[in-house]
C-alpha cells in the first residue's frame, strides 16, 4: 500500500506550471537580495529574502483579494515567529517550549483550511530558522529582523497587485476553460459504459465550484461587463452540466428507444468539439473558432432528433446552451481599459472570527485529526529541538524543520511528503555541492544562485513535490553561505538533519498514527446526508412548484458537491493505508460512492427539468421527499455506527403514486440509487482486507 503515496509524489504534471507565477515571485525574491548586495548588508537583505520566499508561494492561495490577504497574513506570522525566535534562541529552555507552543498552534489552525495551513507552517519554520541565526541579537536588532521579513513579504503583495490591471482575467479564463474542458470530456462520453466500480456518474463539480469561488472575489479593475460576461460563462456552463446529465441519464435507462440512442450517439462528438474550442478560446483570450464544422454537425443533429427522437427536446435545449456560451465566449477579452468594479462583499480565504473560533474549539479534543497532529508536531518539535540544543549539533534545526515539513494530518500524506522531501533533499544537496566546487563563491554569485534556485522552486512548486524539495535546498544552502556559513558544511548538515527528522516525523505517525478510514467512513455519512439535503430540498421544491433557481436547491446542491470532494479526497487516502487499519470495507465504501454518483446523476437530471415540468404543485411528492431523506439519513447513521438500519423504507411504494409521469425516469434513478446506499450501509460493519 505505500506504492499509491510514492507514486504520487514520482508524478510530474506540467500542466501546473505557472510561468507568470514564477516569474513574478522569483523577482519579489530578487529585489530584497539584490538591494542588500548593493546596501553591503547580507543579513537583513537574506531575512527579507526569506520572507519574499514564502509569501510567493502563499500567493498559490486565493484569487485576487484573498491572495492578497493569505500573503500579508503569512508575512505577519513569521515577523512575528522571527522576532519570538531570535529573542528566545539565547535560552534552550525558552526555545524548545516556544518551539512547542507554535508547532501545536500551527496544528489546530490547519483545520481552518490551506491558507491558515500555509500560514501556521511558514510562520513555524520562521521560528525555528530565525531561532539559530544571529542568537546574538538584541531585542531591536531582532524586531528589526522581523519587520525585514514583513517587508520581504510586502514585496511580494505590491508585486502581486501591480500586474492586475495588466495581466487581467487570466485568473478567470484558466477557471472557466477547465470548467468547460471536463464538461467537453463529459460529452463525449456519453454512451459509454460505465467505469468499473464507478457506476453512472454526473459531470465532476469540483471544476464548477472552482469558478464559482474565483468569480465570488473579482478582479479589482474589472468592469461590471466583464464581470457579468464571465458569471454569464458560469451559468451557461452549469445548465449545460445538468443537461449532459440529464442526457447521460436518459441514455442509460432501461428501455431507450433507438432513435434516442442514436441521437445522443450523433450529439456527443459534436458537443464534445463545440465545448473543447469554447475552453481553448477562453485560455488564449480569443473569440471560439468553428475549426472542424462542429456546429454543422450539431444543426444535422437537431434535425434528426426533431424528425423521430422523444428526446429532441432536451438535445434542442443543449444545443441553445451551447450557443448561447459560444456568443458569450466572444466577449470578455482584454481589449479596453476597464473601470473599477464596485459593489459586493468580498470573498473570504479565511473565515470569520466567529467560525474560525468555533473550528478551533472543534478541532482541539483529540477526538479530531488536527487535535492529534497538533500534539504530534508539539511532541516532536520539542524532542529535534532538544536534541540539537543539548548535543550542540551544527545546522540541527534542519532536525526540527524536516519534522515540521512531513507531518500532516494523515498517514498517506507524510508518507508521500516524506519520501519526496528525503529524495529531493538529498538531489538538492548533491547539486548544490557540485555547483559550490565549480563556480566562484562571491555575494554575487550567491544572489545569482538564490534567485535562481528561487525560481525553480517556484516552477515545481506545484508540478512535483520531488523536485521542489529538491530546488528549495540548494536555495537554503546559497542563501546560508551568503549569510557566512560554507556550502559544503550546510551539504553535509541538511542531508543528516533530513534523515533524522524524516525518522522522527515516521516515528510520530507509527507511535500514535491517525489513520483515514475512520475519518473516511465519517466522510462518506456526511456525503450521504448532504444528498439527502438536496433530495429533500429539490423533490419539496417541485411539490411546491419553486422557481428553478430556489436558493435551498442550490445551496443544498452546493453542498453536496463539496462534501462529494472531501469523501473521495478522504477514500483515496484511505486505500493507500495498510488494509488492516481499514474501520470500513474498501467495496463498501467505493460502492457507496459509486451509489451517491449515480444519485447526484438522477437529481441533476431531476432539477434540469423542474423548468420544464407541468406547472402545477405537486404535493404527493412530499411523502417521497420524506421516505427518501428518512432512508438516507439512516443509511449515513449505519455508516457512522457499523450498525444496520433499524427501519427499512418502501420508496417503491412512494414512487408508484400517480402524477409522476413526466419526471418518473430521473425519481426512479433517484430511488434506485437510494436503496443501492442502504443495501451497503448493511454491510459497512465487516471491513475488509
């Protein structure tokens, strides 16, 4: 089982290099160096250097103004973190205990999400480096450290808020270009077979939500009409979700008639081609390109679906989705200069004082997987810290920084991290030793070398672990010989530090391990409550006759999204854990998410065609609604407890009411997926192996 984590952190995705992220960060890094080279002064220009570092990778973070904040706020904890470690350094009894104090702070805040998680580990490895550089330091001189680290960081906002009104809507065109990417792979998939222990599926929603969170915090110098082009964008790509499901969904039930088969068969190629050239138009800022008679072909289409199909109508409604995101695609380009947008709360990266508190006081019992890595990180913080204060070791608090690095929240993670970080250390190491021997080892050179070990950081940062591991420490060893301290010496010292403290870190997990299946089973019930949300919400919605756009539908819809995300992420994770430590059986719990997908497809057929559906209430849907809410809730209660349900609930019954004529294919995939989730919740007690 540890194959799947050190395969995963071997992959090597190009697709996530970032030139314009690399390149700006790489020249926030080189300003403080290259100002302290001509200033003479290679220790406050190396503090902020550091600080410039770490606030370009928290920039990963974000979107505009959110960036932004994640970048302040990780400069803020490490001035502070660096000022508390060069005034606690004198004393290794005061370091190792503050040492402690921020690795356990630094694991409670990771449950409030990636920006607190990026924020809490730069502002620990503030502590521990800035802790053994300069120890003699006076309490100013230490304060003035720190507001160079602030600075550092600072330079890197002003340079990330420079290039908005430059570099515009590139932000949202990568969004909505993935978005209408997966849905062009969706389309051409439509007749397919389902995927082994996947079952019927609709199209992914991570991408959708993603464009959603982009557009919720919009581009300071955008205007109103480029805005409303790019939610226009969103709303044509969620309409044409659904409908691909509700095709999707049509095709695969049991009974299609030919000609509606054979009009999905047409539709799918030339809808696939259509959305692809829709997605590159957006990524290189251009009107879409009819480059292979798509849309002839879809006018063919519509022609013979009309001519003999019963599913012309939602083929016609596709198509004028279609076009209508195609006229649209023309519009937001940067051609004109815009106007200040205004107006609108902005979007948040961190919560608000009220819920974050709330998750902090969650997530402190141990009980909680950052509760335990929080004492985890404080235990081990404590022991590497002790270790090099006691035995005096040269460079040990690269012990201390190593343990920081690897431990995460669950086994499969630092298992990955740790073996990419032993192995891009010990490359980083042998290149910066062979780069020390043949080249000239003057400040020049040494900036030279950061900046340039810098900027590669910065473009593997997010295509491979391995390799930014790998650049990372030749920037550390460049960045301590132009702080004094001699390449080779720095070489020897990080790769012994590494391997003890990829040991401690290991050591951590083995002794007191958090393993994911029982966070994976809790996962999967709030999964299966969530749907039960949405069902409820849709199916009331029609007995009600709600506009198509109730705010309880699309907030429950959202939901479910999102708790689908975190149960799959949970799952993988899970399956690379040893099979013994699995509190659920690996079938069950791909069954059930293979049951919820097939659900999620039924109800987004079912709430595209709620603006279709006769206009009357409908409340023999309400006894439905509550038998299928009632029977997923107790299907998620069974997974919590391994125990079965206490009731069983006859859906069937519910469903054979009359006055479901026009909506009963989408209810039946809805029912059969239900009942294909309490069938396995039965069986969740008996993991496997």
């Amino acid at each position: 089982m540890l194959l799947h984590p050190l395969r995963a952190a071997a992959v090597f995705d190009s697709s996530k290099i970032d030139l314009g992220f690399a390149l700006r960060s790489s020249v926030g890094v080189a300003i403080p160096l290259l100002l302290a080279l001509a200033a003479g002064n290679a220790a406050l220009g190396g503090a902020s250097a550091i600080g410039a570092l770490s606030a370009g990778f928290a920039s990963q973070q974000g979107v505009y103004r959110t960036r932004a904040a994640a970048m302040l706020w990780t400069s803020a904890g490490m001035a502070l973190c660096a000022f508390v470690g060069a005034t606690a350094g004198h004393s290794s009894i005061a370091i190792v205990v503050a040492t402690a104090a921020c690795g356990y702070a630094y694991g409670i805040v990771a449950s409030l999400g990636p920006a607190a998680t990026a924020a809490g580990l730069n502002s620990t490895i503030a502590l521990i480096v800035f802790s053994n550089l300069n120890v003699d330091l006076s309490p100013a001189a230490a304060a003035m450290q720190a507001a160079c680290v602030f600075a550092g960081g600072g330079v890197q906002t002003l340079l990330l808020v420079a290039v908005w009104p430059i570099a515009r809507f590139g932000v949202e065109r990568r969004a909505l270009a993935a978005a209408y990417r997966t849905l062009a792979g969706y389309a051409g998939t439509l007749l397919d077979e389902p995927q082994a222990g996947t079952g019927l599926a609709p199209p992914a929603a991570g991408p959708i939500l993603s464009v959603r969170s982009t557009l919720a915090d919009p581009q300071p110098f955008a205007s109103r009409a480029d805005s409303a082009a790019f939610q226009s964008l969103l709303d044509e790509a969620e309409r044409i979700r659904g409908m691909l499901g509700a095709l999707r969904a049509a095709a695969a039930a049991p009974g299609v008639a030919p000609a509606d088969a054979a009009c999905v068969a047409s539709l799918a190629p030339a809808a696939q081609s259509i959305l692809f050239q829709i997605a590159r138009a957006l990524e290189v800022a251009r009107a879409p390109h009819d480059d292979d008679g798509a849309w002839s072909r879809a006018g063919e289409v519509e022609k013979q679906c009309v001519r003999g199909a019963g599913i012309a109508n939602d083929v016609q409604a596709l198509l004028g989705q279609l076009r209508s995101a195609w006229r649209i695609a023309e519009s937001p380009a940067d051609e004109e200069p815009a106007e200040p947008a205004g107006g609108g709360a902005p979007a948040r990266i961190f919560p608000r004082l009220a819920d974050a508190l709330a998750t902090l006081r969650a997530n402190v019992p141990l009980t909680s997987p950052f509760g335990r890595l929080a004492i985890r990180l404080a235990a081990a913080l404590a022991v590497a810290v002790a270790i090099y204060r006691v035995y005096d070791l040269r460079n040990g608090y690269w012990l201390a920084l190593t343990t920081v690095l690897l431990l995460k929240p669950d086994y499969t993670t630092t298992v990955a991290s740790a073996a990419a970080r032993v192995a891009g250390t010990l490359a980083g190491a042998g290149v910066a030793t062979i780069i020390a021997a043949y080249t000239a080892h003057g400040p020049h050179a040494l900036v030279a070398l950061c900046i340039a070990f810098a900027a590669a950081g910065y473009l593997a940062f997010s295509a491979n672990y391995a390799l930014y591991a790998t650049t990372i420490t030749a920037y550390v060893i460049f960045m301590l010989a132009l702080l004094g301290q001699p390449e080779r010496t720095a070489v020897a010292a990080r790769i012994v530090a590494t391997l003890a403290g990829a040991a401690l870190a290991g050591l951590a997990t083995l002794v007191w391990p958090t393993w994911e299946s029982k966070r994976a089973t809790e996962r999967l019930a709030d999964l299966v409550d969530a749907e039960a949300d949405y069902a409820c919400a849709l199916l009331r919605a029609y007995a009600a006759e709600e506009p198509p756009d109730a705010p309880e539908v699309r907030a429950a819809q959202s939901a479910a999204w999102s708790t689908r995300a975190e149960a799959e992420a949970s799952v993988d994770r899970m399956l690379a854990e040893p099979s013994a430590t699995h509190a659920i059986s690996p079938g069950v719990a791909m069954g059930v998410l293979a049951a919820t997908r097939r659900l999620g497809l039924g109800l987004l057929a079912l709430n595209v065609h709620r603006s279709r559906a006769s206009a009357t209430p409908r409340p023999e849907l309400v006894p439905l609604a509550s038998g299928l809410s009632a029977s997923l809730r107790a299907s998620a209660l069974a997974l919590r407890t391994g125990r079965s349900p206490a009731a069983t609930f006859a859906l069937r019954e519910l469903l054979a009411v009359k006055g479901h004529g026009d909506v009963a294919p989408e209810l039946d995939f809805v029912v059969d997926s239900a009942n294909a989730i309490a069938d396995l919740s039965r069986g969740a007690a008996s993991p496997g192996v």
